[in-house]
C-alpha cells in the first residue's frame, strides 16, 4: 500500500463585541468591521446583504431606514447588494426550505462573493438560517451575527455552528462555520417581550451549571432584577454566559464536535425533543428550561448531586420565569426516543451531561427511562407545589429509593 497523508492546521478567529446602537451613524464598529476587507477588494467597497428578523422589525420599526442610511454614510467601506431580506424569526424559517432558497438568491443576485458579506439581524433560529446559507454560498461568504435576543446573545450567536430542521428533527441539516464577527448590540433586549426576555436565561443557567458556581450565585443573587427586566444585570449576564461559551469552543479541544460529548447541550436532549412534541410552541430557551429540570432531577435521583443543589436549581428556574415541566414530558415513549435522535446527531456513544454538583459536570452513556419517568413526575408535583421536605424521606424519590450513582 502506498499512502500520502495530509495534515491542515486552519486557525479561526473572530470578536465578540459588546455595543449598543450598531446602526447609530456615531458608531463605526460595523464599519471598522468590515473595512479590513478593503485590501483583498483593492479597496472597494465591500457588498453587503442584510438578513433581518421580521419580529425585530415590529420593535424598531425604522431599522431598515437606519441600515440604509448607515451604508450610504459609509459608502466609501460597504455597499448595499439588494434590499434587505426579512424573514420570519422563530422556529418558523428554520423549518421551511423556501426561506433558505430565498437568502441564497439574494446573495446570487446580490453578486456577492467570498470576500462579501452577509450581515445577518436577529435571534437564533434567524441567525442559523443566514449562516447556513451563506456558509454553502460559494462554499462559504463571510457572515457577521447581529443577534437580537438574550438567548442569541448569550449563547447560540456566539458559537460555530449553523443549522435548519429537517425530518421532523432540530439542526438535522447544518454547518460548522465561525463567523467573521459576533456584534451584540444591548439596545435590541429592551423591545423583547417578558416570555423572550426571560427564555434566553436559560442558557445562562446551563452556562453556570456545567462551568461555574460563581456565575450560578450571581444568578441567584440576581434573579428578581433579571426577572423584573433589569438592564444592567442582564448585560452581566450575556457578557458572562458569552465569555464561557466562547472559552469551552476555543479550549476544550473539540469545536468541531468530532467527539461524543457535548457539555453545552447540558438539558439539551429532552429539549430538542419538547420543541418538536410541542410543535415549537415552546421556546428553545423554555424547552432547554425544562430539560435542565429534567437532568437535574436525574442527577438527584441517581445520587450524584445533593437534595439541596437541586432545590436551588429548580428554584433558581422559577424565580427567574422559567418552566420546568410541560406536559408533552408524559408522552414517554416519544420524549425517550430523543434520546436515540440525540445520539444519532452527535455520533459514537449515547453521551449525556449530567451534575456531580453546581458547576460540577460529568458524562453519562446511558440513560435509564425509568428512572426519567420519576423525573418527570416530581416535576409535575413542583409545579402543582406539592413537593415537600418530608417528601424528600418518604416519597416517590426518597434517598432510600435512589439508584446507585
């Protein structure tokens, strides 16, 4: 056998900025942005394609105007290609192909190419969307994220990955693609509705869970400010959640997901599942919400984390306006199957995260759905607040009771 081996090293690095007003004519950091492309044009200006949430639109409702008025102003850096696209936010785009098909156009006729941009404004779903089609333009379009909500901001923007629903199942059809830049503009979380705001916590929660017990005491120190739609501590809590979403990609050794593990999908493979169960009734931050109860509470009654870190835990959810059961969890035959879908999208072993304590994670290759099952019912007896201290020695989930961890 004769065998010639190939070995790439590829470096990516792209900011996460921290603004407010990105489309204010006194803020140059779009364009600073996007002029260190001017040498590989021979400076011309850089064709730009915007893709915006339409539910953005309903609370800025001059942000068309203000795109425009932007690039005009700096004309000289970067130049409209076509009018914006708008698009529906939500689980909506990302699960009907024509909305893909439609930013691909754009960018065809746009004429953009791998030295353009798309410039894509709004929340998660809006943002994977945009990123998949322009990671498949020309094989790959530079894209800058302009996220919109507390979730986006603090978690799915940040990342590499890019992704659409298909067969009935999330991100089934995506890419792994940095984006040239991250721009998190504060001013946008102050139109989110009450149920928005509140879902993108969630991801905070799992941030802190998994990588930090200190960020998890701010959030409890902080929970009725961050409930009642405090400004100051919510950009803390992006800021920080952002920080540790970007260290786990750069220095955990697997940005690609090459591996079987995945700690930022901590409560992730329930919620996926509730999502499609639900009919993405749920948000994605509300359905990550309950999966974090649910593998909290696995993690009680398995034995390795403490009655009163799980207390805390699903306190914490409920001061802060989060769900931690919604009835599609009874559907147990389908909610367990996730777990075969989640296995499937990862490769390898069934890998699942779970808690040793707060900031204290460990992998798991198995799943017991019995035991899922008691999960699911403790939950639905907190919400009814049934679940007393004396359930703790004589209930259902009695440490006497518990599966040995």
């Amino acid at each position: 056998m004769n065998s010639v081996f190939q070995e790439i090293h590829v470096a990516f690095r792209f900011p996460v900025h921290f603004t407010s007003g990105v489309f204010d004519l006194s803020n140059p950091l779009l364009r600073d942005t996007i002029a260190t492309t001017g040498a590989a044009t021979g400076g011309s200006p850089v064709r730009v394609v915007f893709v915006i949430d339409r539910g953005v639109l309903r609370g800025h409702r001059n942000l068309i105007g203000a795109i425009k008025q932007y690039c005009a102003e700096f004309s000289g850096v970067l130049t409209l290609a076509k009018s914006p696209v708008v698009l529906p936010g939500g689980e909506k785009v990302k699960n009907l192909p024509r909305y893909v098909k439609e930013i691909l156009r754009a960018i065809n006729d746009g004429g953009l190419c791998r030295h353009s941009y798309v410039v894509a404004v709004g929340g998660g779903a809006l943002l994977d969307v945009a990123g998949y089609a322009a990671a498949t333009a020309h094989r790959g379009i530079r894209l800058i994220r302009i996220p919109t909500t507390v979730l986006s901001q603090d978690d799915s923007g940040v990342g590499v990955k890019n992704g659409v629903n298909a067969f009935g199942k999330k991100n089934y059809l995506g890419v792994f693609a940095p984006p040239f830049a991250v721009i998190n503009d504060f001013r946008f979380l102050t139109s989110l509705s009450d149920r928005d705001w509140r879902s993108g916590m969630s991801e905070a929660v799992k941030g802190s869970l998994i990588k930090d017990a200190a960020f998890f005491d701010f959030l409890e120190a902080h929970a009725a400010r961050l409930a009642g739609r405090d400004q100051a501590s919510m950009e803390q809590l992006v800021r920080r959640c952002a920080e540790l979403h970007c260290a786990h990609i750069a220095t955990s050794g697997d940005p690609f997901e090459l591996g079987s593990s995945r700690p930022l999908d901590f409560g992730h493979w329930a919620a996926h599942k509730l999502e499609h169960l639900t009919n993405y009734r749920l948000r994605h931050g509300e359905a990550v919400a309950i999966g974090i109860a649910l593998d909290s509470t696995y993690s009680y009654l398995l034995g390795s984390l403490a009655e009163d870190d799980w207390r805390r835990i699903l306190t914490l959810l409920r001061n802060l306006g989060l769900p931690v059961y919604a009835a599609a969890l009874e559907r147990q035959s389908e909610l367990v199957r996730g777990l075969t879908e989640f296995r499937e999208h990862l490769g390898g072993n069934l890998t699942v995260m779970l808690l040793a304590g707060i900031g204290k994670a460990y992998d798991v290759n198995e799943i017991d759905p019995d035991l899922v099952a008691r999960g699911v019912a403790i939950l639905k007896e907190w919400t009814r607040g049934t679940v007393q201290e004396e359930a703790a020695q004589e209930g259902t989930y009695a440490k006497s009771e518990r599966v040995a961890g």
